[in-house]
C-alpha cells in the first residue's frame, strides 16, 4: 500500500522539476512522441555497452552516442519525475 503523500513530498517533486535534465526530457517528450521508446532503448543500450563499444558498434561518433545517451536519460528522468 502507498503511502499518503507529505506536504513536503510536493515541494520535493516540484524542486525535480526544476533541472535542466527535466526540461530537456519534457522539450524531447513533446517535440519527438514517436521516439521516445526508441531513445529510451538505445540509451539503455548504450548504458550495458559503454559509449565507446556502441559507437564501434553502430558505426556512430562518440559525441552521437553521448548525445543519445543524455537525452535517454533525460527523457526517462522526465518521464519518473512526471508520473
């Protein structure tokens, strides 16, 4: 069972709101609907495999591939934070 939230709880939430990491989520979130499944698998990928190995793997720059990799994170992290 799920606790009841605190008043603290929102001020909490609220400050996780205000990150750039949560705006950019948010930004990709609505700008790209369509790919933010395929952004979320391919960071986690990235994350099991290492920047340098995806790269070598998919033929990708290193910029690219961390590119990739911080707007997954940011799109999950907005997705947590929002829910």
């Amino acid at each position: 069972m799920a606790k009841k939230p605190q008043p603290d709880d929102a001020l909490f939430l609220e400050s996780l709101m205000d990150t750039n990491l949560y705006s950019m989520g948010a930004y990709f979130t609505d700008q790209h609907p369509d790919l933010v499944d395929d952004v979320i698998e391919r960071s986690v990928a990235i994350e099991q495999q290492g920047l340098r190995g995806y790269a070598d793997e998919n033929g990708m720059p290193l910029e690219s591939v961390f590119e990739t990799l911080l707007t997954g994170l940011a799109v999950r992290y907005y997705k947590a934070v929002a829910s």
